[in-house]
C-alpha cells in the first residue's frame, strides 16, 4: 500500500490487509481479521477512519466471497468472485483505511 509515513513522506508499505474485528464478532475464535468494511459509522471503526489511517492499495484484481456456485479456494474452502480492470489485469489503485 501506498501511505504517507510518520516524516510526512508518501512509502509504500508490504502489509497485512484487514482490520482488528470487533470483539461481539470473534466470540472467542482466533481473529483474522475484516477486510470489507460496509458501514465506517459503527462505533468500533471509528478509531480508524482518520487521515492517520487512509492509504491507496495497489492492486491488479482482488476477490470477494461469491453467493453463487463455483470453484472454491483450496486454502480456506471459500468461494471466491474475482475483479480486475481485464483479462491482462493491469495495475489499478482503490482506497483503504
């Protein structure tokens, strides 16, 4: 991801994605963290939607759990939809907290 560092420089960063879930939803189990975040009024992202925390991510496609049937990751037994600009899945950037 592309941030801008302490010094006020922009870096770019090789980081885990995802943010600490909350509490009421890992009711004991390890935590692997929320990547899609759909309501940032919830109080418990409050504390990460300050300029402190924006980035842009270099992507050239990502996926999302798919409701419909087919393939399923082999790592977590998801299924997954996948998303890129085409099919020679040029770089492209999107937001991020």
């Amino acid at each position: 991801m592309v941030r801008n560092a302490a010094d006020g420089q922009r870096e770019v960063a090789n980081l885990l994605w995802g943010m600490p879930t909350p509490l009421e939803r890992v009711k004991g189990r390890a935590d692997y963290g929320t990547t899609n975040i759909r309501n940032p009024q919830y109080g418990h992202w409050q504390q990460y939607v300050g300029v402190e925390h924006r980035c842009v991510v270099p992507v050239t496609s990502f996926s999302e759990p798919s409701p419909t049937p087919g393939d399923k990751d082999p790592e977590t037994g998801i299924q997954r939809i996948w998303f890129a600009l085409n099919e020679d899945r040029p770089l492209f950037f999107f937001a991020g907290l």
